[in-house]
C-alpha cells in the first residue's frame, strides 16, 4: 500500500469517526426531550403512525412509511423518530465529503462535512419532521447530480429523476428545486456542442418524465388520489386562496419582495465570502467555463438552487401570510432551503484549491461592494423588522440573542469579504477556518441551551401526559383542547397522541356566542381539557381541577358497551336484555334503560345494532319521557342510525318497544328458540347543546 492509499484510508476512517462523534453528540442532546414544534410534529406524528396515508394533508409519503416503524416504540416513538432523524442526517456526510474533495480537496472536505452535520441544521434531528431524512435525500440526489451533469446517458438521466421524484415524496418543498435543475439543464444543453438535437435533449426529457411519474404514481399507488396533489390540499388552497383574483397579485408581490429582502439580507450576513463568489460565477450562466471546472459547475449549482428557493420560499410566505396565527410576513422560512447551506461552504472552500480561478480585483471590488453594503445594513437594523427564530432560523436565532455575538459575527463576516476583496485566499482562509467554526460553535451552544429547556415538562406536556393516561381504558376517547396558547396546546395534542383530538382557543369560542350551533359544535366532544382560569361548561359530568389545567366530562355525553353486563355511573337499571355476548347482547322484550343523572333537554341517540327476519325493515319505536321516535334496523352490526330526542322534562329512561314477539327457529332461520328482537352493539348518547 502506498502512503498516498494509506493517507486515503486514514481519512475515510476519521471521516466515518466524525459521523460517529456526531452521531452520538446528537443522540445524547435529543434524547429524553418533549416535543418542540407546535402543530408540525402532531401532524408529521399523526400521520406518520395514526392514519392512513389517505387522510395524509401533506404528502410526504414515503417519510410516512419510514417512519411508521417508530409504532413498535410504543410510547417512545419520539426517541425512536430521533434515532432515525439521526441516522439520516449523518449518512448525508459521505456525499458532501465526496463533492467536496473532487474540489476542495480531502482535508478540507473532511472539514465542510464536519461544519455540515454540526451545523443548527442539525436541530432538526430531534423533531418529528421530515427535515433529517430530506436532508440526506438532498445530498444524494446532488452527489448523483454531479457524476451525471456532463454525462449524455439516458439511463443515467433516468435514475437521476428517480432520484428527484423520491426527494419530492419525502418532503413536497423538492418541487421547488425543478426550475433550478431545469435552468442547469438548459446551461448543460446550451454549452454541449455533440450530437443533434433530439440526441441532445433526450437525457434532459428522461429526468423530468422518471420524476413526474415516481412523484404521482408512487403517490397515487400508496394514497389514492389524494396522492396526486403537488404540495397537498392544505398548502394548495392556502396558497390559492391567496391568488385566486387577478387583484392579489400585485399585493401577492410586495408581500413576496418584503420577505424576501429579509432573507437577502439573513444570507449575506452568514455566507458573505461564498455569495460573493457565486455572484461571481454568474458569466457562466451564457458563457463556457474554461475546461470542466468542478468549482464552477459547484457555484452554477448553488447560484440557481439558492436562488431559486429563496424566490419560492418568499412567494410562499407572501401566499400564506395571515392564514394562520404564527404566519406573517416577517416570518423567514429558512429551513426550507438551510439543507443547501453546505452549498456555500463548499462555495468558501473551493477558493483555497491550487486550481481555483481567481478573478481580477476589479470585479472582485463591484462584487463585494453591494454585498458589503447590505451586510452592514443588517447589522445596523439587526435584520428588523424580521423575526427569526430557534426552529425556521437557527443559524441567525443564534447569533442574534447576544448583541456581543451578534455585532462580533457580523464585524468578522465583514471582516473576511473585505480581506477577500483584496487578497482572496486569505479572505478565505478566515471565513473558513474562523468566521464557519465560530459560528458553528455559538449556534451549537445555542441550540443545545434552547433544547435542553424541553428536558423538563410544562403543564401542556404535564395536562396531555395525564389525560392520555387517565383515559386510557376509553378506546373512543375525543377530546377537545381549549385554552390561549396555541403553542403550547398543540404540544397537548402531541402528547395525546389521538387523531380524535381538537383544538379550539378560548377567543374562538367566545366568537362563537351563545347560539343553537355553538353549543352543537362544542357537543361533539366527550371530553375538553380546558388551560387557565375560563368558565366551565355548565353542569359537567366530571371536574378534574389540576395546577394550571381541568379535565372536564362534558354533561350529558354517555357510552353503553353491550358488550359488558353493566355500566357504573352511567346505568343504574337495564331490563329486557340476554346475558351480554361477545359482541354485544340481544332484547327479549322491550328494552328500558335507566341512566344515573337525567339525560340532556336535547340529545342524539348513535345507537349500533341489528335484526334479522321478520323485523327488517320494520319500525321500532324508541321513547324518551313524552316523545317519540321510530327507527328501522338492518342485519349489518356496523350500521349506525341516528335518533335525536327533545327533552324538556330532563327524563332519565330510554325505552324501545318491539313490535312482535318471534324467535329465529319459529321464523325458519334456525336453532335458536330463544325470543330475539334488537341485536344491540353499542349506544353514544350525544347532547346536540353544551352551555358555557
């Protein structure tokens, strides 16, 4: 072996060692925390491991897949979620180190990959997102991209676009890249000199027809048709909401340019020296790089796809903004392109390889001007009126909690374009191996320190812990959270852990008032867990005050399992029914159940059962104090009817009469001699009114 192989090897093992540092770095942060993330890691969760991929709002399918393994976690799938966020996340590690030191060359290459996987976009590995796991299909798919770009083969082309198409299955925000990788095929196929038209333009048509159809077919295969929508149904009627008259456009516009100066502006203060030389590499774009330069190609590369984002993310924002309570304007979505940021650093890096063009000092000066000049407008304002924060923006959150660290960092991302202006390896040199390793330090910290508050329970973790566990037995468990705090409340729901559950704010239902369909809509649940000091709805079955919550029984609601042969607090005398089966029970006569507390002024009756023979399709009655209501039964258990009662008198007895007296061997259906009516399953007394 010669000492060139040997020094090879001895980097792919430190390599697969930082993976492995890190890897365990990540692990022993993540582990043991409550959730984060508002209502993204409940809707990532919920559709992950509660419902089918049918019912999925955002069709990140094949995350759904992989992450649905975290079921035989039991209660701890989120420590389950993380492992595999993890494992994810470092394995991206290999292709950017082999991007890298094709450019950069090993050693610094080593050193990117590092930076890259330590990086505040490694926060994301202990949430239940789809961050990690696109992150690592990113990389792939680039790594691919460029063993492919210059390559005319068809199949290549093919699997590249199968590649893509699988990307846009993990997280939908890949669509956004295609009018990069179409710009870059358009370069390729403008600067290749060889072969005729069609020939040239076959490669090109194979990426986008292989990705077009792993993204719907795949879709339509795993979820039906709800499977063919581009960024699922939430995001599309948002957005088309936001567009749907040719007036909004104008607005949709400003909206977008404001949104995306703060993005601007975010960028250039933390990669100054690398956005500078991407501006560089614009001429390229129209003009043939001198031989196959990898650097060029790389800033080709980081130019469209930064830019590109940048342009869908604002006009993302602008669509959304005002839709919901955390979705303004001012909000800067960095993470739905921070994946790209080792981009830039291999950007920074290429600078330093023996290789590297150097362009002349003039245009390095009407390069670094306007960048400087936004760089110190950042710091000036200190990025306002945009709000940042620890989950969209990490990277920027991190720097500017401490004004000291905020000034600092800027003062040396200034520092380094300057000296780049003038002597561009040394300008380099301290972006590189200063101004990233700084920042990738105080952003760790950062990220840890913010992290590490979620070690303990607050009283929403606490309030949905509880009730998940007090109500553990009820398998049909739907409960309402109400309170003020959305972010809070929807770590409730996450601790839950129950599709059933919904939410409402106590402003909401104020809005509502007082009328016949509030107190309908606030009688679907059975159970509300209430947050702070409100008023209770009047008369609740059960109060269960704790320190900053209350679980409430909402009155009225009753469950009667036929299954069980009694029913403690809820009926206190039954009488016309056989000994409970398996399935339920059947009446030997009329049927009287006496409930413990008078049933509500106006309910619903879902009662579950079924007949046979002579009484199919002919009317039983049911009474409830001085009304009446007839209904008919089928010989399917799983049919539901409905019957609703008004009840002034607030009567506490339900009774259904049979209309004849018959047993299925005197009717010719059988053995049995026993005298049958109602086969009854299950009945849910519902109030149709809840006041507060």
């Amino acid at each position: 072996m010669t000492d060139n192989s040997s020094a090879i090897d001895n980097r792919k093992i430190l390599l697969i060692a930082i993976i492995f540092a890190v890897a365990l770095f990540l692990i022993f942060r993540s582990f043991g925390l409550y959730s984060l993330v508002m209502d993204d890691e409940y809707a990532y969760s919920k559709f992950s491991r509660l419902l089918p991929l049918s019912k999925a709002v955002f069709p990140d399918y094949l995350f759904y897949i992989a992450y649905r393994t975290t079921n035989v976690c039991g209660d701890g799938f989120l420590n389950c979620a993380r492992i595999i966020n993890i494992a994810f996340f470092v394995s991206a590690a290999p292709f950017i180190y082999c991007i890298g030191s094709k450019i950069v060359g090993r050693n610094t290459a080593l050193l990117v990959s590092a930076l890259s996987i330590l990086a505040p976009i490694s926060i994301y590995t202990a949430f239940f997102m789809p961050e990690s796991m696109y992150f690592f299909s990113f990389w792939a798919f680039t790594w691919f991209f460029f063993r492919t770009a210059r390559h005319q083969s068809v199949r290549q082309w093919a699997l590249l676009g199968v590649i893509y198409g699988a990307t846009a299955l993990i997280k939908p925000h890949a669509i956004f890249l295609l009018p990069a990788y179409a710009c870059l095929c358009i370069i390729f196929f403008r600067q290749n000199e060889n072969g005729n038209f069609v020939r040239k333009l076959a490669p090109y048509a194979a990426f986008l027809a292989a990705a077009i159809a792993i993204k719907f077919l795949v879709g339509y295969l795993l979820a039906g048709k709800s499977g063919l929508t581009v960024f699922g149904p939430i995001y599309t009627h948002n957005a088309s909401g936001s567009i749907a008259e040719p007036s909004h456009f104008s607005g949709l516009t400003r909206l977008a340019l404001e949104n995306l100066w703060g993005h601007i502006l975010a960028l250039l203060l933390l990669y100054s020296v690398p956005v500078a030389q991407t501006l560089l590499a614009v001429k390229y774009f129209y003009q043939k790089p001198p031989g196959q330069s990898l650097s060029i190609n790389l800033k080709l590369y980081a130019a469209v796809v930064l830019a590109v984002l940048l342009v869908a993310v604002a006009l993302f924002t602008a669509a959304v903004a005002g839709t919901g309570a955390f979705e303004t304007n001012t909000r800067l979505h960095m993470r739905y392109y921070d994946f790209a940021f080792p981009l830039l650093l291999l950007v920074a890096a290429s600078q330093l390889a023996a290789d590297s063009p150097v362009a002349n000092l003039k245009w390095r000066a009407v390069t670094a001007f306007p960048v400087g000049a936004v760089i110190l407008y950042a710091i000036y304002t200190k990025i306002a009126p945009y709000t940042p924060n620890f989950v969209d923006a990490p990277d920027l959150q991190s720097f500017m909690l401490d004004p000291r660290v905020f000034y600092f960092m800027g003062g040396l991302s200034m520092l380094s374009l300057l000296a780049w202006t003038f002597k561009p390896r040394l300008g380099t040199q301290i972006f590189v191996y200063v101004f990233l390793p700084l920042s990738v330090l105080s952003s760790t910290l950062f990220v840890s320190h913010e992290l590490a508050k979620r070690h303990a329970p607050d009283d929403y973790d606490k309030a949905g812990i509880f009730t998940r566990q007090y109500l553990d037995d009820d398998k049909l468990l739907d409960i309402l959270v109400v309170g003020s705090d959305m972010t809070g409340m929807y770590r409730t729901m996450f601790a839950l852990d129950n599709p059933a559950a919904s939410i409402r704010t106590i402003a909401e239902i104020d809005a509502m008032g007082n009328s016949e369909l509030a107190k309908k809509k606030l009688a679907e649940k059975r159970w509300i867990l209430l947050f702070g000091n409100h008023r209770l709805p009047e008369d609740a079955d059960l109060k269960l005050p704790m320190n900053g919550y209350t679980l409430i029984k909402v009155p009225g609601y009753y469950l009667v399992d036929f299954k069980k042969s009694s029913w403690p607090g809820v009926v206190t005398k039954a009488s016309g029914l056989y000994p409970n089966e398996f399935w339920g029970t059947w009446s030997i006569g009329d049927v009287t159940l006496e409930f413990a507390k008078p049933l509500p002024e106006r309910f619903a009756v879902h009662l579950w059962g079924f007949t046979y023979g002579p009484f199919l399709g002919k009317p039983f009655v049911a009474h409830v104090g001085k009304n009446s209501q007839s209904f008919t039964l089928g010989p399917a258990a799983t049919e539901e009817r409905l019957i609703e009662f008004d009840n002034p008198e607030r009567a506490n007895t339900i009774t259904f009469d049979i209309p004849s007296t018959t047993s299925p061997m005197s009717a010719g259906l059988g053995n049995d001699d026993r005298i049958l009516g109602i086969a009854f399953t299950r009945i849910n007394i519902v109030p149709l009114s809840v006041k507060w």
